[in-house]
C-alpha cells in the first residue's frame, strides 16, 4: 500500500509545490481540494457555487469537500492530502474515512505568505507553480514543464490574501493544534529553499 500523507500548511507554506514534487517521488496521488474545486469553480450545489466562497477566501461548505475527498482516497493506493482538512469537523471526517502514515506541518511567517501568495504564477495548463522572485521561469509568463501560459489565481489579491490568513487562524490553526495533541503531528521549516524544505519532508516520510 502506498504511502498516505497529509501536508498541512497556511495559505502560501508550499504544500502546492510540495505535494507535486511528493506525489511523483512516492508514487502515489496528489489529493487537493483547492484544485479539485478550482476544476468545477461553477458547479451548482445546494448552497451556492464554489466560486462564491473561494473568490471572497471563505471556506466553501464541509459537505461539498467532504465529498470529494471521500470520492478520490477511495481510488488512491496511496495519497498525499493537501488542503483538507481547514477545520475541526473537516479533521473528524477524515479520521472516519482513513488512517494516516505521517502528518506534516509546514511552517512559514505570516509576513513571508503574503509576499508568496502575491507573487506566485501558476500555469493554466499543468499547476505547475511559479513565484515571479523565489521561483522564476526560465521565460517569463512560460511553464518550464509544459510551455503552458503562467498566470495568477483569483484569490491571490492582497485583500483575499489577508482574508485567507485569517480564515487559516479561526479555522485551521485548531487542526494542527489537534494533531499536535495526538502526538503525530511533525513540524517542518517551510522557510528553507524549496528542495531543503523537500529534503526535510521526505525525511519525515522514509521514518514513518
Ligand atoms: P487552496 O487552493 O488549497 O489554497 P491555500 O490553502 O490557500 O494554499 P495555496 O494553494 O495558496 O498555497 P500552497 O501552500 O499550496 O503554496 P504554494 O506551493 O502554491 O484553497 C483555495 C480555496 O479553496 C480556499 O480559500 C477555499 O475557499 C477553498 N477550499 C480548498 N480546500 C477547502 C476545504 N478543505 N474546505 C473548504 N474550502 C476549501 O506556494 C506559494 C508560492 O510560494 C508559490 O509562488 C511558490 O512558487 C512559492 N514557494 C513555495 N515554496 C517556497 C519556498 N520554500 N521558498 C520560497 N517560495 C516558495
Ligand atoms: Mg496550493
Ligand atoms: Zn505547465
């Protein structure tokens, strides 16, 4: 059985960049509900489209994403999680539905997110992220991987920025706090260089 993994992070910690990078190593699948709603942004479901709590930074409703975390562990032999669970009763679902090998923190200032979360590109084509001063293209606006168009998510304005930070403290911050009282919870240092902080990650992972 594959390895099962859950990055936990504040908007901007690098779990995006992270889990791409760790998906491919271990061979196992890449499980992100920020994606995964960004595919079906204009969805209709009983309260409303996606689109209308991510544009603001709010969380979009439990049901909706406990639902399509279920749907995809259920066909993963193997998974790193990246960006479920935000809160409490996201946390208790997914204690109900899977058990965990390693669960990791990604820990950044909040001063160091906004400048990421600002600057980060991202292409249209294959996610690939880009930062337009930690982690240039080789040609500005290009996707060194797949020569897609880089361009800059919705959310990533500094007012919704400032919004997804605070949503982050209220509701995810009690979710690392509760790992961490169980005793699983690892820390990384999310402010090295990415192949540092990936370095660190895999470390963590080979000893579970
Ligand atoms: P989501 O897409 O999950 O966004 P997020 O959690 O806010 O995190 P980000 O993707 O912004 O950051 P990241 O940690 O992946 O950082 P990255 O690697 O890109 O969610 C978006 C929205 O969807 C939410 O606001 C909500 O509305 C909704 N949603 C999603 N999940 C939900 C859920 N479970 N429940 C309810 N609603 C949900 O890195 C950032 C930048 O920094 C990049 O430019 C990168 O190049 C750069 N960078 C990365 N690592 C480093 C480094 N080590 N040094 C310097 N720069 C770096
Ligand atoms: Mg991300
Ligand atoms: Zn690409």
């Amino acid at each position: 059985m594959g390895k099962r993994i859950l990055l936990l992070g504040a908007p901007g910690a690098g779990k995006g960049t992270q889990s791409k990078r760790l998906a491919e190593t271990y061979g196992v699948e890449h499980v992100t509900t920020g994606d995964a709603l960004r595919a079906n942004k204009d969805m209709e479901t009983e309260y409303g489209t996606p689109r209308s709590f991510m544009e603001k930074g709010e969380l979009v409703p439990d049901a909706v994403v406990n639902e399509i975390v279920e749907a995809a562990l259920e066909d993963a032999d193997g998974y790193v999680l990246d960006g479920y669970p935000r809160n409490l009763s996201q946390a208790e679902y997914l204690t109900e539905i899977t058990d965990l090998d390693a669960v990791i923190y990604l820990k950044v200032a909040e001063s160091e997110l906004v400048e990421r979360l600002t600057g980060r590109r991202v292409c249209d084509d294959c996610g690939t992220n880009f930062h337009v001063k930690f982690n240039q293209p080789e040609e500005e606006g290009v996707c060194d991987d797949c020569g897609g168009e880089l361009v800059q998510r919705d959310d990533d304005t500094e007012e919704t920025v400032r919004e997804r930070l605070s949503v982050f403290k209220e509701n995810t911050e009690p979710v690392i706090e509760h790992y961490r009282d169980e005793g699983v919870l690892v820390e990384v240092d999310g402010e090295q260089t990415p192949d540092e902080v990936f370095e660190d990650v895999q470390a963590v992972i080979d000893d579970a």
